[in-house]
C-alpha cells in the first residue's frame, strides 16, 4: 500500500472535488429529503457524495468512517483495531443545503493514533476549498473551475489570512444553538463590551477562525467526529487551538463514543 503523504493528500482532494461535483448538480436540479432516526435531514446529495469519497478513499486500503455507514463498524469489533482511519462527513450542513444558502462542505481528514493529520473543507457552492496537513500550514484555495488542477502546499493562501478583528467576534452555529452557548456570548460581552457574531453553517466556522475573521468558535451543542476532524486539523495548522470545554483536553478521533464533548476553537492570540 502506498502512504506517502503526497498521495493521500491528492487521493483526497480529488475525492472531494468529484463530491462536489455530484452535490452541486443535485443542488442545482433538485432534490427530495428524508429524515434519520434522529430527525436529521439526508438527501441524494449525502448518498452520491458518500459513495464517490468511499470508493476513492478505498484505494488507500485504510479505513474509512463515514457518517453515512458509521453503523457497520461498531467499536470492538472493528476500531478499536484501527491506528489510522479516514474520517469522513460527505455532506457537512445538509440543514443548509436543504436551505440552500450554501453553508454546506465535503469534509475528509485522516486520523492517525486519535488525532487528525490531514485535513480537507470543501464548500463546493462558494468556490472555496481548505486543506491543511500536519506540518505542512493550512490553506485556503478559491476555486473558479472547478476542473483546475488543485495547487500543492506553498501555492495557495497560507492561513491566516488577515489580524484578527478589532471587535471580539464569535463563530457559531447557524442551525444549533444552545443556552451554553448564549451563557458564553453574554460573558464575552460582559468581558469584551462589543461582540459580534457570525453564524454559519457546517464546518466553515473552524476556517473562520483558522482565517483570522473570528477570535473563538465555541461549540456547545452536539457534534460528532465527522463533523470536526478536517476542521480540526486545519485550525492547529492554522496555529488556533481546539480543545474540549471545560476540561481544556486535546479533542481526539476514533473513540469509542463518536460524539464529540463540548468543545472551543480559538485564535493563536487569545487566552
């Protein structure tokens, strides 16, 4: 098997790239939606983009969790063998894409003894198409063809790309919030004074931060693994941090229970 870095990397980015494709189409002509047991929303779009990551991904011979066959690997039976597995979201933000505004990403990222390595957010509908590995910097590319070749590491915007803003600003969740998290806004603004806040969708608030465009992104509701892993490792590359809240612990991948606890993604320069 082939594990040069390099490869996994290309591996994975054309994988998104062609998730993106088949999602965008599906966003464009339309779409019927269904509901798990949970009452989340799952669309063609989900199946299609789950479909092309898996049979892509599976020429790596690694493991491949996806939130859309998470049941068939249970945990002893299965990962608790793995040391390194892909962890997939292959459509991150279907509440979103069913709004259509766009909020919705492809996230793929390899995790490797419990903690992410490589790392790549796709929003297909913006154009914009994040990536980051260990070591290596995070990136941002903006996509004007979708059929262009994906530039290499040093050929695309390092992030951050801007200082923070003057304004303490807050990254959230368009779709889940919570009473933890307004309780959290109310003590930065009796901290800060003024705070803004920018909601959005998917796993483009971890690259808000990762960018510069927000000091913290606190995440007081559920989550699990597939939503946070590319996010993750793009943010530590980024030089923010994501750790568990209130424990302050390092956030890992592949336990046993995939959701995730409660979590802060913060900015180099804040405390």
């Amino acid at each position: 098997m082939n594990y040069d870095p390099e490869y996994l990397f290309n591996l994975a980015s054309h994988a998104a790239m062609e998730a993106g494709k088949v999602i965008m189409q599906i966003y464009e002509t339309g779409f019927d939606v269904d509901y798990k047991a949970d009452d989340s929303p799952l669309t063609q779009a989900d199946r299609a983009s789950d479909n092309i990551i898996s049979k892509v991904l599976a020429e790596t011979g690694i493991p491949i969790l996806t939130e859309e066959d998470d049941a068939n690997h249970p945990y002893e039976e299965y990962r608790s063998k793995w040391t390194q597995c892909w962890i997939v979201d292959p459509l991150d933000g279907t509440k979103e894409f069913v709004k259509r505004n766009g909020e919705f990403t492809v996230n793929i990222a390899l995790c490797a003894g419990g903690l992410p390595v490589l790392g790549i957010v796709y929003a297909p509908a913006k154009g914009l198409f994040y990536y980051a590995a260990k070591g290596r910097g995070a990136w941002r590319w903006d996509i004007t063809d979708i059929h262009a070749a994906l530039p290499g590491f040093d050929a695309a915007m390092r992030l951050p790309l801007q200082p923070l803003p003057g304004v303490f600003t807050i990254a959230g969740s368009r779709s889940h919030s919570s009473p933890e998290t307004e309780q959290f806004v109310k003590a930065q603004q009796a901290r800060f004074g003024e705070v803004e806040f920018l909601p959005s969708g998917s796993s483009l608030k971890f690259c808000m931060v990762a960018e510069g465009r927000a000091h913290v992104y606190p995440r007081f509701a559920p989550t699990s693994e597939w939503d946070t892993a590319a996010g993750h490792i793009i943010a530590l590359e980024s030089g923010a941090n994501v750790r568990t809240w209130p424990q302050g612990n390092e956030l890992r991948y592949n336990r046993q229970n995939l959701l995730n606890p409660y979590f802060i993604v913060t900015a180099a320069e804040i405390d």
